[in-house]
C-alpha cells in the first residue's frame, strides 16, 4: 500500500513537471530517474565535469553554445547564461532582431540586454537544450557568463578544493556518455 501511494505521488510530481517546464529532455530524466528507483535498473555513473579554479579565483571553461566553442566563467550570481553581443555574432544568432529590453546590473553598472533561447549548451559531456539566456549590447561586457539558467539544471554543482563539480543525470544502463570529463 505504501509502495503504491509512493508511485502515485511520484506520478503527480513528473505530471507536475510536465506542466512546469514541458523541456522534454528534463520530463525524459525525471521519467529515468522513476524507472531507476522503482525498477532497480542500473543507472550509468552521473556524467561529471570538472573545471579547475583559475589564478584569478574564477572557474573559466570553454562551452560549445550550438557547436561553436566560447569561452565562459561560471557566475552563481547571474541569473541566467549572458553572452557578449561579440560571441553572439560569432555563434550566429540573429542579432538584428534582438530588443534589449531587459535591464541588467554587470560588474561595470547598468546596460540593457535582449532575452533569447541557446538551442543547445555543452559543457564537455553535459548538454542542454533550450537554455534561456541574455545577450548584452556591443561592448558592454568581455566576459560570457554561464549562469543559473544552466546550472539550475544540472542534478548538483559544488567547489571541492580549487575544482568546480558539475554533474548531470545519470544516464539508463545502455547509454554512451562518458561519466567523467575534465574541462580545462
């Protein structure tokens, strides 16, 4: 009986999620993860990155942003992933019909961003489809940010001495992630 109430609360949680975020690469993880726990099935070990601490105290790594590599630093103080107007040139996104309308506080002050969607965001082995992230106007800032609107969906992240850990979901028996990466 309380197996059953448990799979019905477990339902109405994924039911949930559907409607929340309908990201269908996050309703497949939460689906895997139900399976894992009720079925016992072996999960492959949880793809993990790693990144060092810079000598300047940051975490800076090289993303691939739709299969173009960029450099980046991780900022839990950015509220989502902010692109330089530079590296959203190089990427290819259509900057011509951006509007900045959204008002963004930076380490240099005050500026205006434009709200967009990465189709897809890799950190070594850990990807992500749909990211929400901004674009700041030319010149405003030299620096990519990769912020909470990709680390919120990751399964953890946590410095551990001078290395940044990001892990992503475990994957079902059968998958052909790797389980750990070394950024550098």
């Amino acid at each position: 009986m309380i197996r059953l109430l448990l799979v019905l609360i477990l339902l109405a949680g994924t039911a949930g999620a559907v409607v929340a975020y309908g990201d269908p690469d996050q309703i497949a993880r939460a689906s895997h993860k139900v399976s894992y726990m009720f079925r016992g099935q072996a999960a492959s070990p949880a793809p993990e990155v790693q990144i060092q601490r810079g000598q300047g105290g940051e975490f800076a790594l090289r993303a691939k942003i739709n299969g173009v590599a960029t450099p980046m630093v991780i900022d839990t103080g950015a509220t989502s992933v902010v692109l330089t107007w530079e590296t959203a040139k190089a990427i290819g996104l259509p900057l011509e019909m951006l509007e900045y309308d959204v008002d963004l506080e930076t380490a240099s002050g005050h500026t205006k961003a434009a709200r967009l969607t990465l189709d897809r965001l890799a950190v070594g082995h850990l990807v992500e489809k749909s990211v929400p992230a901004l674009v700041v106007q030319r010149g405003q800032m030299k620096t990519n940010l990769l912020g909470m609107s990709f680390l919120d969906r990751l399964e953890s992240w946590g410095v551990r001495a001078d290395k940044l850990m990001l892990t992503g979901y475990p994957e079902l028996q059968g998958s052909h992630r790797r389980a750990r990466t070394a950024v550098d």
